[in-house]
C-alpha cells in the first residue's frame, strides 16, 4: 500500500516566503497607487487655483479705468500703482456690476496684497475712501514665498513705483511676478486695455461723478446666455474646467 507524500518543512517554507514577497510587492505597489493619486489631486487643486488666480487679475487688469481716488487720509492716489504703501497693486476697474440698482458707482478700486505666505484680493466699496472705510478681503492663493509687481510705459521701460505726477505718459501693461512653493517662479506680463477712459487722470478725482456715470453707463453688459446653452460648448459636450 503506497503511503501519500507530504510536503516537506523546505516547502513550506519556500511557499511562505513566495506569499510573503507577493503580499509584500502587492502592498508596496497599492500605496504607490494611493500616493501617486493623493499627489494628483493636490497638483490639480493647485494648479485650479492658480488659473483662478490668473483669471481674476486678467478680469481686473483687463477693465482698468485712468480714475484716481482719495485715500482714507485724503491723499491723491493714481488711478494704478505699484509698491505704495501695503498693496504691491492698487487699481481702479470698471464693470462692477449693480443688478440691485443701488446708489453706488460701477468703478471700484482693488489692491492686492501680500502677507508673507498669500496672496489677497482687496476690494473698498467705496472710490474716495473716509477714515472709516473697510475694505474687504478675499485670499487668491497661498504658498507664496514672493510678490512683485512693475508697469510697463509706452517706451518699454520698467517703473517699479509709480507717482500721481506721471499721468501724462500712462503705462500700458503691468509685469507681475509670483514666487510659489509649488511652482517656484512664475512672471506675467498683461497688457492694459489699448482705449481706456480717462476720468480726470491723476489730477483731482473730487469732481469726477459726472464722468464717472457717463463712463460706467457706456460700459459693455456681459449678454445673457440663454439656460439651454449655457451648459454646453460649440461640440455639445457638457463645459467643465480642464487641466
């Protein structure tokens, strides 16, 4: 009578170790995966942000209007300036939208700042501003290391201040640069719309209500567009944001 064989200790152990290296190289491989997916995710998070970044000064720069205000001490400030006081950028844009109709100008006066780590947009709700005038402050992007700003003039020269006394000769684009932990040094050059109005240049901006409204009247509306449209592009896909 033939005896059945077993597998020997050898055996066992060889196929232990065998599962073992599998086990192994399955999970090594499984956090691999999750690490590359987790990588993703915060590269695409980072990178949305910074083109909302990117969208919302093209926006501002983009609607600039030659308005200069009174600050909260009732000193002149030019329409647009660069490294005055707190804000590497102060500006004055059209477009801010009133669909409540309520008793305020379309013109608004934005500054950007930077804290050491982020980069703010600063919003008066109000032109010339009183001692009492809060603004409003939203955080664009965070993780930056640095922040400069300089304006271009018509003859490519580079001003890194920019006084209320230079309004004869405006500058005609603005040269942003950001120093970011993701993306290390990133430098952006956005031209100033080509006709802008001129609502008393830098000279006196006490005076200007009259130009204001008839400029901010004469401001473009964005159409409306219609809700079954909206939702798709030229191929009728759905529209999302792609990376």
């Amino acid at each position: 009578m033939l005896r059945s064989r077993g597998f020997t200790l050898l055996e066992v152990l060889i196929a232990m170790a065998i599962f073992a290296i599998l086990g192994l190289a399955s999970n090594q491989m499984l956090r691999s995966v999750s690490s590359v997916e987790r990588q993703t995710k915060e590269k695409t998070s980072q990178y949305v942000t910074l083109l909302r970044f990117n969208q919302m000064i093209d926006r501002d720069f983009s609607a600039v209007v030659y308005r200069g205000i009174r600050d909260e001490y009732g000193d002149l400030r030019p329409a647009i300036s660069v490294n005055q006081g707190l804000y590497p950028v102060e500006l004055t844009r059209s477009g801010w939208r009133n669909p409540l109709k309520l008793p305020r100008s379309q013109l608004q006066r934005v500054a950007y700042q930077f804290d050491g780590n982020s980069i703010k947009r600063i919003i008066w709700l109000v032109l010339d501003r009183a001692e009492d005038s809060e603004p409003k402050s939203q955080t664009l992007l965070t993780g930056v290391r640095g922040f400069e700003a300089a304006l271009i003039k018509p003859d490519g020269s580079r001003h890194e201040v920019i006084s209320a006394e230079d309004g004869d000769e405006l500058p005609v684009a603005i040269e942003l640069t950001i120093t970011t932990d993701q993306f290390e040094t990133l430098t952006r050059y956005i031209d100033f719309p080509q006709y802008m109005p001129m609502l008393n240049g830098y000279l006196d901006p006490n005076d200007a209500l009259d130009e204001e409204s008839e400029a901010t009247d004469n401001v473009d509306e964005i159409p409306e567009i219609p809700a079954d449209e909206r939702a798709i592009n030229d191929d009728g896909q759905p529209l999302g944001l792609r990376i």
